[in-house]
C-alpha cells in the first residue's frame, strides 16, 4: 500500500532509520504521529509528566534548561527519550526556534517500539554515546 | 583465585550501566569477560589509543589522567570505558593502576554480539547512557 | 429554495463568518450568538447535521445519551451522560437528543442525531444560509475573502467547521476498482458477497460488524494491528460497539483480520483479486472478493487554505492549530468541530483532545468566547472565588464539570489569582494555561492512565513556572470527599492564595 509514501521517504533520509529495509520503515511511518509546530511553541516542557519521543523532520528547535539556551536541534535529531527511559520528566524545555515539523510516539510505547526495531534502538545507543562524549570532560 | 562466571557477571550487574540486567543477559557478558591484575603505575588503557573494551574495578583504585591531569579516582564497581566499547572511539584519557588492582575486562566485540542478540541489554545500555547524560547536565547547570 | 434576499447573510461585510453547519459550526454560532457577537454562517449543505446527514451508514452512534442518569436531565451535570447534545444556554436548547430517543438503545440511531441537531437549530432560531457552498479563499487588507456559490464574504475571522469526512484512498494499483466507505450502499445489496475491507480503523470496523449478517465473507487488512479502546482504556482503538467482527473471526465465522498491506487490486472475471502482504515476514497472499471497499480514512476539505498559509500536518492534512483553535500558521482563521484534532494538546502519554460531539462542543464554546474577548472587546465578568473556597471548587469541578469529563487531560477549570483575590477563570485549554505567563493559580483537569484509573491533576501555576499535583483516585469518582486530595491541593496552592 502507498500509505504514507512521503513520510516514509522522509525518514528513510534520516542516520536512526539507515539501517531500515523499507517494510520495517513503513511499519515505523505508521507507528509515529507527525505534528506541526509555530514559532516559540513547547514541544517538551521540563517538568512535566508523560511526555514523549520526538525526531525532528523538518525546522530547529532548542533545548532549554532553566531559561538558558543548551543546544539547537536539527532534522534527524531525537529528544525526548532520556525522560522516558529513566522514568523522570524532561530536565530541559525543548522548544520549536520557526516552524518546525516532528514525528512523535508516545511515552508508553517507546519501549516497544525500541525492542521491535533493535536497529533503531542501535543507533539511538551510538547518537547518546555522541552526546555523553561531547557532555563529558573523560571517557569512564 | 580466579572469579567464578557467576561472580563476574554479578560484578557487573552492579553497574550503572547494566543496572536492571536479569541473569540471563549478564551470565554471557560475566562468561566473555576475562579478570586482570595490575600493579601499582600500570595501565589499563592510554589516552588517544583506539578504545577496545570496558573495565570493571574489582578491587583497588584506578587514577584517570586527562593530559597530565588527575581527573578523578575510580573503587570497586566504577568501571571505565563502556563508551569507547559502544563506539571505539580513541580513548580521552589514561587510567593507571594504584596499588595492585583486579579488573574486570569486557571486549567491545564480545559485549557488540550480545547486544546484537538480546535487545533487553540494549535498552539497558541505553538507559545507562540517559542517566549518564541527565547526570552531566545537571552538574553542568549547578 | 428561497430566493437569495430571503435567505439569511447575503453576501457582503460581516465581522466573522462561520463555515459549516455540523455540530461544530452550531455550537460555536449558537455560543457567539449567546454573546451578541455578529457573524454569518454559511453552508454547503441543505440542512443542518454535517457528516451525521449521512454516516455512520449501518451502526448507531459511537456516543451515548443516557435517559436516565445520576443528575436531572438539563443540568450541566448530566452534560456528562448525554455526549450528543449541543450545549444551549437556555433549558429549551438543552439535553434535546434524549428526547428524540426511542428507548431502545442508549446509543442514537444517526437519524435521531441529525433530528436533534435540526431541533437545536430550530428552537434556537440560529440562521444559517444553506445551500452557499465556500469554493476559494484569499487574504485582503486585514482579513479575508470567501468565494461562494452565492457570491463573496468579506470577514476579518473566518471559522471553518468544515469537519473531516473528504474520503481518503491512499493510492496503489488497482484503486479505481475499489469504493470509498462514504459510497457504501444499503446493506442487502452486499447479501452473499465475499467483501473485502480495507482499513481497520472504526469505520473499517462499522462496515464489518453492519454487513456481518449479509456478507459471505469479510476480510479486513491494514498494516498495523488493531488495538481495541477496552484494551487500551480509552476512546483510542476500536470502539466497544464494533468488536463483534474481531469475536467473529476467533469463532471462525468468516471473519479474517490480517496485518498487511496491500500491494494491488486486480480485476479478474465478475470479481477481484487483492494482493496482500503481510507487515510480519512480508509473505505475498492473494484473495478473492467480490467487494473491495476502502475505509482509509478522511481528509479535512480545506480547499486552498494550505495555499493561503494554513499549514497542515498527518494523512489527514489536518490543519496545526493553535491551543485556541486558531491556524498555527495564519492568524485569523479558526477551527470548529471534529477539525480541531488539528489542536490535540499536551498529549499526556500519547493521549490527545477528542474530535467527537462531546468534546468539540466545549471547544466551540470556548472559542465562542476567546473570539469574543480577543476581537470583539468583550469583557466577560469574573466571579470572584473565596481564598478558602478555592480547594473545593477545584475539587467539584473534577467530580462534576462535563467539560473535564470528556476532554481528558485537554480542557481544565482555571482558578486564578488577581489584584482582587482568587476568580474563575472559566474553563480553558489546559496546554495554553500550561504554556501561557498568565497570572498565578490552578487548573484543574482529569486524566486517564493506561490501566483504566482516573486521577484529578492540578497544574498550579507559580510566577510562570507550573507542578503537577497528581491526586488518587476515588472507586465512586468523588473526589470532592477526599480529605487527602483536600490537604494535598491546599498544600500545593499555598503562597498562591491570600
């Protein structure tokens, strides 16, 4: 079925789905929602409970922790999934810097979803490597 | 008096990083991992050398060096490395011996086939690795 | 039809235009009407019911109306057990669905629901000028101008009510062979035949369960797994009133539910051969049908809206709007009815506002009234709250308010606190309460978990910064008697209060 063709070929670009044959990239179009988002809008708000997963596809968007800018967040990009794997709220605002186009799922079937694509889950594991390397001082 | 496969794979259970591991995902880590001892001023692995593996502490202390600078000291249950056996990256730092230390060492290609195989252990890292970075961004803003 | 000068809003100037006459388009006319704020209302149909004129074809209504319920018919309480009726302000305007019910079913027949909704109509007096169908938009000076059938409308704020009922097929080979769910014909037409759905969304589902005592065969095929609302404890999924299809097909009766896609659509003699294959193993399984019917989904008919700037998102080419249901990308038009899914909210676990009656209502009605305070200068009183009162209303509203009851975790009662001391500051969108710089004070709502439980939540808002006091809940839903819910909410609301 030619559901959700330009979806599916949006994500196909991105480095979380490189490693997806395009069946499992269908399933994934279909799993995640896509929302639209104005200039200045929170996507995720510290604090607050039950947030979810986002991947931005189209726009930037900022990380916020008290007020201060931490870093900006392109196309490719994932947030979101350090509040649900340790089962706290988000540490940090993330807010959309212009228009901004994103994929989400929500909170409680990220879990599942991670163990359905174990390829995706990968290359989350690389992406936060990144991260805590260029949030640390040294490597433990 | 070598460590039982029971008794490695408990080491590590105690880990952060595979915090909320069941018996059945640690016993083939605690099986591929090897014990080594070091004595005072050896060390584990230098800064800049292409990562191979973690390292667990299981007894002694471990000084990490970052260009010539004491960075911090690592006890029993610190390990080092479980970045570099994700992505093999060059080592940032040095990490020596003090004083004669036993220690767990998990090569990356070894802990590379059990995450392949058992997708509980890759969320575990996972998670590990969010603890880690929400850790790190509120030191930061303190 | 009458000649055009008799037909109410000629075109012309008028403030405000309201596009539609499905519930959306009634309720938020009849609330503007309410606060004498002047629009026109024009629509394509010839009366007034929206999609209810012609879906759902074969089952009753998703929403129920209780007849008799735990508070008096008419009272903002029973809003809670009558999810049909439009919210009037006067008791002749209200609770009007029970009344056109049978009694054999707490569940409208969808004739019943259009008849209700022409009753509102009627014994409101709310004009509309029927039979004026919206064709093109553009933007001029400070406002807009609409392209009808009858001529133009000029308006500073549009609202379009224009639901989301525009059959969508998504494409792949074959499609010319198969219908549309809004073709579907009277069921004795399908007796004997092999049928093949499309789409295991409700409407799939509907088709299914209305044609399961004429169909031969039914197969329904779509990618994803179905999820049933019982099992996910909520209105997402598979609603209650269509599983018999899913009991069928464990029992073997003829019923096939397959996760799969569908490769192509092949004409073959007097039938049809669907290629399918399936979303786990990717194996190829060709079947026979003689009816292919496609319940994919909907668009919302926005016309050339995305080309005037409405950004639209999802296969439904909703437009983004808003927490106030206005465009997120063109400041002047707005949203009513099941259209402002397009604003889902905080999305708490995944969970958004519904696009259903009973919600889209109070968002119609709290448009109504944000349109009239934004663009119109009205000033509406607010009651002020006693300081030690405070707790207890917040504690009522959970317990009683309609509003809360059928927009979980969307719309909330705020109470704020002003030079004056503590007000009402009426019910709002609980993601604008949580995202607005507002003054301090509480917002509560309801919300719904995974497992089935509902807990009252306070968003208490504190020089721009929000916590949530998550409260217990209650077996009875009575969360005015907990002392505990008391202390914790007082605790929480402490240095915000005088």
């Amino acid at each position: 079925m030619a559901d959700n063709e330009a979806l599916i070929d949006e994500l196909s670009g991105l480095a979380l789905f490189a490693d997806l044959p395009r069946p499992e990239l269908a399933a994934v179009a279909h799993t995640l929602e896509e929302e639209w988002h104005a200039d200045g809008q929170r996507i995720l708000r510290e604090g607050l409970s039950g947030t979810g997963f986002y991947i931005v596809l189209e726009g930037e968007v900022a990380v916020r922790i008290a007020g201060e800018e931490r870093a900006r967040l392109r196309r490719g990009a994932f947030f979101g999934e350090g509040a649900i794997l340790l089962g706290e709220p988000p540490g940090a605002d993330v807010v959309a810097t212009g228009r901004v186009r994103v994929v989400n799922l929500a909170g409680p079937a990220f879990h599942e979803f991670l163990m359905r694509h174990p390829r995706v889950m990968y290359r989350m594991l690389q992406e936060q490597t990144r991260r805590l390397r260029s949030a640390n001082r040294w490597s433990r | 008096m070598a460590m039982t496969t029971d008794e490695k794979a408990d080491a590590l259970g105690r880990v952060a990083l595979f915090d909320g591991l069941g018996s059945a995902s640690l016993l083939p880590l605690g099986e591929a991992a090897t014990e080594t001892t070091f004595a005072d001023g050896d060390a584990l692995v230098i800064q800049g050398q292409v990562g191979t593996g973690l390292f667990v502490v299981v007894s002694g202390v471990v000084r990490i060096v970052q260009h010539g600078e004491d960075l911090a000291r690592l006890g029993p249950g610190d390990y080092l490395g479980e970045l570099a056996v994700i992505d093999r990256e060059p080592r940032s730092a040095s990490a020596f011996a003090v004083g004669p230390t036993r220690c767990l060492a998990l090569a990356s290609w070894d802990l590379f086939r059990r995450v392949d195989a058992d997708s509980s252990l890759s969320h575990a890292l996972l998670r590990g690795l969010a603890l880690r970075i929400r850790a790190l961004t509120e030191q930061h803003h303190h | 039809m009458e000649p055009l000068a008799e037909r109410p809003f000629p075109p012309g100037a008028y403030p405000l235009v309201v596009v539609g006459s499905g519930p959306g388009a009634l309720q938020v006319s009849y609330s503007l009407r309410h606060l004498g704020v002047e629009h026109a209302v024009i629509s394509a149909d010839d009366r007034p019911g929206g999609m209810f004129l012609r879906f759902p074809f074969f089952q009753r209504l998703l929403s129920w109306t209780k007849p008799y319920a735990p508070v008096p018919r008419g009272t903002r309480a029973y809003e809670r057990y009558d999810w049909n009726s439009l919210i009037g302000e006067e008791p002749a305007h209200r609770a009007i669905q029970p009344e056109l019910m049978d009694g054999s079913s707490e569940f409208p027949a969808r004739p019943e629901m259009e008849a209700s909704l022409a009753a509102f109509v009627h014994r409101s007096g709310l004009p509309i000028r029927y039979g004026c169908a919206w064709q093109a938009t553009r933007a001029e000076g400070d406002g807009f101008v609409l392209e009808t059938t009858d001529g133009e409308y000029r308006c500073h704020q549009v609202v379009f009510a224009v639901g989301v009922a525009e059959a969508f097929t998504p494409d792949f080979a074959g499609r010319e062979h198969v219908a549309h769910y809004v073709d579907t014909r009277p069921a004795e037409s399908y007796a004997g035949k092999r049928l093949f759905i499309i789409g295991k969304q409700n409407s799939g589902f509907e088709l299914a369960s209305g044609l399961l005592s004429w169909a031969s065969r039914i197969v329904l095929a779509s990618p994803r797994p179905a999820k049933l609302s019982v099992q996910t404890n909520s209105l997402a999924g598979i609603r209650a009133r269509y599983v018999q299809p899913v009991e069928d097909r464990f029992m073997g009766g003829g019923v096939f539910i397959l996760d799969a896609a569908i490769d192509g659509v092949e004409h073959v003699g007097d039938a049809f051969l669907v290629r399918t294959r399936a979303s786990e193993g990717g194996a190829a399984l060709d079947i026979e049908a003689d009816e292919v019917i496609a319940a994919t989904g909907f668009t919302a008919p926005l016309r050339d809206l995305p080309a005037l700037g409405v950004a639209t998102f999802g296969q439904s080419r909703l437009p983004a709007q808003t927490p106030y249901w206005e465009s997120a990308s063109l400041p002047g038009v707005y949203f009513a009815g099941t259209i402002t899914m397009g604003a889902p909210g905080l999305k708490k676990n995944g969970v958004g506002g519904t696009g259903a009656v009973q919600g889209t209502r109070y968002n119609a009605r709290i448009l109504a009234r944000e349109l009239a305070e934004r663009h119109f200068g009205l000033e509406l009183t607010r009651e002020p709250v006693a300081p030690g009162a405070v707790v207890d209303r917040l504690l009522e509203e959970a317990s009683d308010a309609p509003e809360l009851w059928n927009q979980k975790g969307y719309l909330a009662r705020a109470i704020l606190v002003g030079p004056d001391g503590p007000y009402d500051g009426g019910i709002v969108p609980l993601q604008a309460f949580v995202d607005g710089d507002g003054a301090d004070g509480a917002a509560m709502t309801l919300e719904g978990d995974a497992d089935g439980s509902i807990r009252p939540v306070a968003y208490v808002r504190r020089r721009g910064a929000i916590s949530e006091v998550t409260l217990d809940p209650e077996p009875l839903h009575e969360f005015r008697a907990s002392t505990d819910s008391r202390r914790r909410l007082s605790e929480a609301l402490r240095g915000i209060l005088p």
